[in-house]
C-alpha cells in the first residue's frame, strides 16, 4: 500500500515532508485537507493520527503526524517505501 500525505498546499511543514519524500524519491499521495475542523475527511486524520495539525501520513496502517515524526519515519522506511506504488 502507498504513502497518503494529507496536507495542506501551503503549509511550511507540509513542504518540508514533500522535499524529504522527493528527496528519496518515495511516491506518495497528496491530499489537501480543508482547514474546516468538522470536515469529515479532517475529523478521520485527527481520530486515526492523534493529531489535529497537518502535515499526517498514512502508510498501510500506520497513522503519524507532526513533520519531524514523519520525516523519521520515513527515512527509517525508504526502501519499502521506494518499492510501492
């Protein structure tokens, strides 16, 4: 299963996991999340991650949020994670 990254377009953090996912040239999923809090889509982000902020990624079950987690990750993972599309 690919990596979804629910964002924001402009937000700083965002840009900052989309550089490290181009960087190691991971595919991934961008999905723009409304800044509404009782948007659907950003209510199951909150409840799945732990996190109300964007940037949140998901990876098969996994649910993490916060920039600097995400980035950790995905450096840990980047040879599973080149290997999905």
């Amino acid at each position: 299963m690919g990596l979804i990254l629910y964002q924001y377009e402009f937000c700083p953090f965002c840009a900052k996991v989309r550089a490290k996912l181009e960087e190691l040239n991971i595919p991934y999923e961008a999905i723009n999340v409304e800044r509404d809090p009782n948007d659907p889509l950003r209510k199951e982000m909150r409840e799945r991650s732990g996190v109300a902020t964007v940037p949140v990624i998901k990876h098969g079950d996994v649910w993490l949020g916060e920039s600097a987690d995400i980035i950790a990750y995905v450096e840990k993972h980047k040879e599973e994670l080149k290997n999905v599309g």
